[in-house]
C-alpha cells in the first residue's frame, strides 16, 4: 500500500492506492489483505454493466470507514486487477 498526500486549495487530503484483484460471482462478499500489500475482493456480483465494480467500491468504502464518492478506481474498470484511490480524509490546513 502507497499513502500518498494530495493539496487541493486551503484543504489537504489524504489519498490511499491499493491494488485489488477482484473474483466476481463469487459465494461471499468479503475483502482480505495480502501479506505483499496487495488486496484481494471476493464479489458476489457479476461482472456485467458495472455491478461487480458498484459492489467493489462499496466494500471498500464500508471497511476503510468512507464514503462510497471517496474510493474511485484510477486503472483496470474492465479487468480483475484495479488500482483504486481511497480519499482517507479531508481536513483545513492550520494557517
């Protein structure tokens, strides 16, 4: 996992990238950690117009506690492996 700083104006953000291989159609929705880092998604929908990549981005959100129009998938929206962005927080910079 990469923790990366992005300015925007008077606030700051905190912005996470994680590599995810995502398995649609499959018996549980769950999320595991990888011992390299990388991070493996256990989806039960397909992966037909969008609905496997819906379902990734609302588990994400839910484990890291954000919500949903803070994760956004950066590489990878037609292909099992992804690179996603999580926005951790949003918080004014002290003048």
């Amino acid at each position: 996992m990469r923790l990366r700083k992005t300015r925007q104006s008077k606030e700051s953000a905190a912005n996470l990238i994680i590599e995810v291989k995502t398995k649609p159609n499959a018996k549980q929705t769950r999320l595991e950690e990888q011992e390299d880092g990388t991070w493996i998604a256990h989806v039960q929908a397909p992966p037909v117009d969008g609905k496997a990549n819906a379902k990734l981005t609302a588990m994400i959100a839910e484990h890291f506690g954000v919500p949903k129009r803070n994760v956004t998938i950066l590489t990878g929206a037609t292909s099992k492996r992804k690179r996603v962005e999580i926005e951790l927080e949003n918080q004014k910079e002290s003048d």
